[in-house]
C-alpha cells in the first residue's frame, strides 16, 4: 500500500491517555500518523513504538497560535495530504462560578477550545481536498450536561460540541464530516484522584480509540455529530 492509499491523520495530545490509545489504534489499523506532543523529549519516548516510515512527530502547543500552522504544513509536506485530525489534547480545573478562577478558565479555553479551533481552521483547505475529511473532537458528557458545581471544564466542553456542530454545517458540502466524543470518565491520570468509579469500571482509552476511529472510517453519507458514552447508568446519556 502506498502513501497515496493510506489516510493521513493528525492526532493531538498523542503523548498521553486517549490520545496515545488513539494513535496506537490507528497505527495498528496502518493509518500514516502525524502525532502532536508537548514535549520534544516525549518524541524519544514514544517513537520506538511507531513505524518511522508511517508516523512523524511534532513539539504541538495548544495555546501558541502559531503551532498549529507549522503542524498542519509539515504534515502535509511529509505526507503530501491530511485526511482528518482528532482534538485530543485537553486539561481539567474543577471550580465553581462563585470562584475567582478566571486564569484557570482561560487557560482551559486557550487549551480546549482554542486550540482545537485553530487546527480545525489551518487544516479545514486539506480536509475539504481529501473529499473524505473528517474532523474529531474529544469533547465529554460534561458538554452535554452539569452533574455538579464546576463550571469551568464544562463551559470548555460545551464549547467543544458547539465547535463541532458549526464544522457539521461549514463541511457539509466539502465531504467534511465532524463529531464529538463525549465520554465520561475515562481511566486515564486525568481522573486519577476521583474516585466516583473504580478505575476498572471507567471507560477505557482503548475503547475510546476504537469509537474514533470507526468514526473516521464512516462514509460521507453517514454522519454522527455527537457521541455520549458513559461508564454508569446515566437517564438520556
């Protein structure tokens, strides 16, 4: 199989969590990988783990608006074409409304909503040329709902879907196709000091690889705009 028959995809936050499960699906189903990790120390980490003729590494930072234009350029100068990008990067601050917490509010929205938006926006001209694009944006059910007094990462996370929604109608035409994910928890150190569900109860990251990637695989006329998954019984989600 040559480059041109691969699907080249840009996966964010792919160091950690969801992010590496993601990437680890994809490489195993033979996708091309352009992984996004903070660090450039993380590169050495993670690449003996990955095929160097199918993944490339690059240092993302989600609040430089900068990054993700020389992300998605170098991708596509390596690959020579983008077919979808998953959002996986994020960050968690609980604080209620009553908290002066707004420099842990912006940096939630610089990280979870912003960053993604800006890569959406820098990648939309190679999605909408693919024909198949595909856009995937790990939201969470605290976009879909509030089960407790922290406002900040669910503000972040119903901006997230929003988000989504909007790329639905501005790729409709273009064969791009959006979707969230919105799970709850997720065994991953994100959550590792809640203890509201034994860590082998919680969704794992594997599971949540295997929904992403049948969400890319999904033809242009069949299209989910948002998913909920939950790992307790939970009314409507």
């Amino acid at each position: 199989m040559t480059n041109q028959d691969q699907r080249a995809v840009m996966i964010s936050g792919a160091n950690r969590g969801i992010g590496k499960a993601i990437a680890e699906r994809l490489r195993d189903a033979g996708y091309l990988l352009s992984l996004g990790v903070r660090r450039s120390a993380e590169i050495e980490r993670l690449g003996a783990a990955f095929d160097p003729g199918r993944t490339m590494f690059f240092p993302y930072e989600a609040r430089d608006k900068q990054s993700p234009v020389d992300w998605v350029a170098a991708t596509v100068e390596r690959f020579g074409k983008l077919d979808a990008i998953v959002n996986a990067a994020g960050i968690l601050h609980n604080f209620s409304f009553l908290e002066d917490a707004e420099d842990r509010f912006d940096e939630l929205i610089d990280i979870n909503v912003k960053g993604p938006m800006r890569l959406m926006r820098e990648a939309y001209p190679h999605l909408k040329k693919s024909g198949a694009g595909r856009i995937v944006n790990l939201a969470s059910l605290s976009g879909l709902r509030v089960p407790s007094q922290s406002a900040g990462y669910a503000m972040s996370k119903f901006a997230v879907v929003a988000l989504t929604h909007s790329a639905r109608h501005v790729g409709w035409h273009d064969g791009v196709r959006a979707t969230a994910i919105c799970p709850g928890f997720v065994n991953t150190d994100m959550v590792a000091e809640y203890d509201v569900v034994p860590s082998e109860e919680m969704i794992q990251p594997e599971d949540v690889a295997t929904i992403v990637q049948t969400v890319i695989e999904m033809p242009n006329t069949t299209s989910i705009s948002h998913i909920p998954l939950n790992c307790t019984v939970e009314s409507g989600y």
